[in-house]
C-alpha cells in the first residue's frame, strides 16, 4: 500500500500543527519495518514538548529525512532510546551525528539501548563499534566519544530485568524501561513520563514475558508494534505480536489509546482485520500510524 505524496504532506502539516499547538505531541517518523517497497520509513519517532523535540526513540533507515521534514532540531534531543539494535532501528544513528556537526548543540547526548548476548553487542559496545577512534566504523567520528568534539554521546547499557525501572530523570520527565520478548534480540520497552502525560512503546516484542502490560498501566498513549497479521507462526510470531496480544496487553493496561506502527506489508491492508481483533480484548480507540502522524496529549 504506497502513500502518496500528498498525504505525507497532510501528515506533515497536521504535525507541525500538532506540534505548535500541544504542550506534548507524539510524532511517528518512521511507522514501517526494514522492507523498502511500501514507502515508509523505518522505525523512528520524537516526543514533542513546548514545541521543542526532546525525546528521539529509535532512528531506522529512513528517518533522518522525516526528520528533516519535522523540523525538529538536533540541538533539542536530551535522550535517544533505543528498544533494540536491528538495523531497522538504528541505521539512521551516524548520519544525525554526522549531521549535528553543522548544529549549535553543545551539551551532551545520552543514548540509553539494551544489553548485548552472543547474537547483539550491548548498547555501549554498539555505539564504540561504530564510532570509536582507531577502530570504530566511521572511526574518523570519534570525537563524539573521547571528549574532544562539540559534545559527547554518552552511552547506557540496560541490564535485562522483568520488573520496570526508571532509567532518566529531568526536571519534568521520567523515563522508565523493562525487558521484552523478541526472540533471541535483546529487547526493551519504554514509558516516558511528562507533564503528566504518559507515553509507552512496545518496540518489536512477542508478549512472551508479560513486562508490557506493567509498564503500559494506565498510559495515555501505547505504541505497539504491528509487524504480523493474526495468524502468523515460526519465527515471525516468535518476534512480534499478533493483534490478538496487543489487544490483550491494552486492555490489562487500561491504556487509553493504542497506536499502532512498524507496520510491514504483511499487515498493511489488513487493518479491518487487525482492529477486529484488537477488539476482542481492547475497547478503547485504535488508530493506524503512518510517517508524519502525530498525536496531541492535553
């Protein structure tokens, strides 16, 4: 299902909007997956507050674009999180750096992922990997580790744990992450907690461990991830929820509004399906993201 020009632009237009006339906006840069044939842009999305984007979460291929057309600046983020490492989150990550180069951002960026295992590196190791003068892969970028550019991205490592535990603190936000199924992928969900306002995603997890439905009590907004259609087996099911899950996590959270993204062409065009599922378990409202949504807390 291809979007059209036109109707990013709506979207594009309607979070702009969103943004100068809501004290906390969500807004979905990316809603797709890793494919590249349904126009999307991968997994990425910023947490407006007082018109000023302050909270990145994940930044797949794709996304530094969406970025560009929000208009959101680089000199504004106080956190990145990341729910996990595939590349269909993360891809984008060198190219804001590369970016912020050109920027007045002067204070440091903290950037908080998961642990690592034998498939995925951890969080602090990923991002030295990349970066890290001398062996890095874009080793030249250094500076952004050792202290010596115009900021230093500081990297978090959170330990797998079942139980929700607050990983940031500002004068007005919490932040708060737990450990999510998503196969063998080290993997987190995160609520973030401003002006109070809470907003929870899912990331790409299965269910398996129960944490989200903890973490997701009462949110105001809840992101869950729409990657298999119901039905779906083997390795897909073993990586995300089925619509059916989501419903049921909903409606034991009590959350008030469940949006749905990282939508793939397996689910795309089956949203009738999808919400008449959801339905089963969750009675509260359930709305399709798509790149430049954006949607208003007050």
């Amino acid at each position: 299902m291809k979007i059209k020009r036109g109707i990013w632009f709506f979207w594009l237009m309607l979070g702009l909007l969103s943004a100068s006339q809501a004290d906390v906006v969500l807004q979905v840069l990316g809603s797709g997956g890793p494919e590249m044939d349904d126009s999307r842009a991968s997994s990425a999305y910023l947490i407006w507050v007082d018109k000023k984007a302050r909270v990145l979460i994940d930044f797949g291929g794709g996304a530094s674009l969406r970025f560009e057309q929000s208009k959101a600046k680089i000199a504004d983020i106080d956190v990145i999180l990341l729910t996990h490492l595939h590349i269909d989150h993360t891809a984008d990550l060198p190219a804001l750096l590369k970016a912020s180069f050109f920027t007045k951002r002067r204070r440091d960026l903290p950037v908080y992922g998961p642990d690592g295992n034998s498939i995925m590196p951890a969080t602090q190791t990923f991002i030295k990997k990349l970066f890290k003068t001398g062996s890095g892969a874009w080793q030249y970028m250094g500076d952004f580790l050792d202290g010596s550019g115009t900021f230093t991205l500081k990297p978090h490592t959170i330990a797998f744990g079942k139980k929700p535990r607050r990983i940031y603190r500002s004068k007005e936000m919490y932040i708060y992450a737990v450990s999510v199924h998503h196969g063998p992928i080290p993997a987190l969900a995160y609520r973030i907690e401003v002006q109070g306002y809470s907003i929870v995603f899912s990331g790409d997890m299965n269910g398996a461990y129960h944490t989200l439905e903890v973490l997701a009590k009462d949110a105001d907004i809840m992101v869950a991830h729409n990657a298999v259609p119901q039905g779906a087996n083997g390795v897909a099911a073993a990586l995300h929820m089925t619509p059916d899950t989501i419903g049921k996590i909903a409606a034991k959270a009590k959350s008030k509004r469940v949006i749905l993204s990282h939508r793939m062409r397996r689910t795309l065009g089956k949203e009738r399906q999808t919400r008449f599922e959801i339905s089963k378990f969750y009675k509260g409202p359930v709305v399709f993201a798509d790149d430049g949504s954006s949607f208003e807390l007050k």
